[in-house]
C-alpha cells in the first residue's frame, strides 16, 4: 500500500508528535532515545500499513506503540545496566540457535537434499561436485572428462530443479 492509498498515518503521525514525544520523553528522560523511540515508532506503523485497515483511531494506536516501545526500552535498561552501548550486548545473549530454529533448519535441510536426491544424476552429481566440493566448471569437467560448457549445461538443469522445487513449496 503507498501513502497516497493511506496518507493519514503521516498525518496522524504528525498530529500526535508532539504529545508522544512528551509521553516518550517522561518514560525514558533522555532526548536522543526519545528521537529514536519516535522514529521507530512510526516505522512500526508504516512497515505494517496495509495490517492497520481496520484501524479507526489511529491516533490512539500511535501513542499505545510509543509508550509500549518506551516501557520495553527501560525494561531492557533495567535488565542489562552494566552494559555499556549495544556492542557488549553479544556477550550476553546466547548466540547458539534455539530449538525451533534448529527444527526449521533441519526441515530445511532435508526438503533441499530430497529435492538433489532426485535431479538427474549426472546434474546431481555436478551440483555437489560445485557446491559442497568448491570446484571450478573447469576443474568438474577434467575429472568427469567433459567440456567445461557441459558443465555449466548439467549445472543448469539442476539449478533450475532447485529453484521450481522451491518454488512449488511456498
């Protein structure tokens, strides 16, 4: 949706500004963070326009997402007060995958090799010789004792099988 199909978000957003900054400001007390607070606010609304249809007092919806985004800032403030700007952050999240991520990427895994296990063999067999083995067109094509340009056709026959297979299951 453009802005011209839905220009009262800006409007609205312009219209409350003002007070939502001073709202902002009184949860946070720092006026770079309340900048910040503003701008993401209205990101949030305009990255998700085409979900606020049904939205009649957009004013309202603006200033309950302000306030929100401002008492989620001083709960992260009071959980992490020793650190110091957003670089320490990394030390203390956990960077190992969760649970559904590592259930999504083993989905995802078995999707992508049942969709190699059943290209033609010998397009199977240059997509990994390429992919999981790094090697040149050239180089595949000495080992299998073939022309580097029948390489590069049998790769596109299996990459096309990838990316219609993939296509299909979205």
């Amino acid at each position: 949706m453009t802005s011209a199909q839905r220009p009262e978000i800006l409007d609205t957003f312009l219209d409350v500004r003002a007070r939502l900054s001073a709202v902002i400001y009184r949860r946070v007390g720092c006026a770079a963070t309340t900048a910040d607070l503003l701008q993401d606010t209205f990101l949030r609304f305009w990255e998700r326009r085409s979900l606020l249809r049904e939205v009649a007092d957009l004013a309202g919806y603006f200033m309950t997402t302000g306030r929100n985004l401002a008492l989620d800032h001083q709960r992260r403030k009071r959980i992490a007060p020793f650190v110091d700007g957003i670089d320490g952050l990394e030390t203390i999240s956990d960077p190992s995958p969760s649970a559904e991520q590592i259930a999504i990427g083993v989905h995802e895994l078995r999707r992508i090799s049942s969709i190699i296990d059943n290209m033609p063999p010998r397009a199977r067999q240059i997509f990994l010789m390429s992919r999981v083995d790094g090697l040149t067109y050239a180089e595949i094509g000495t080992r299998l004792g073939i022309s580097p340009k029948t390489v590069f056709s049998h790769m596109i026959v299996a990459l096309e099988r990838l990316r219609s297979a993939m296509l299909e299951d979205e």
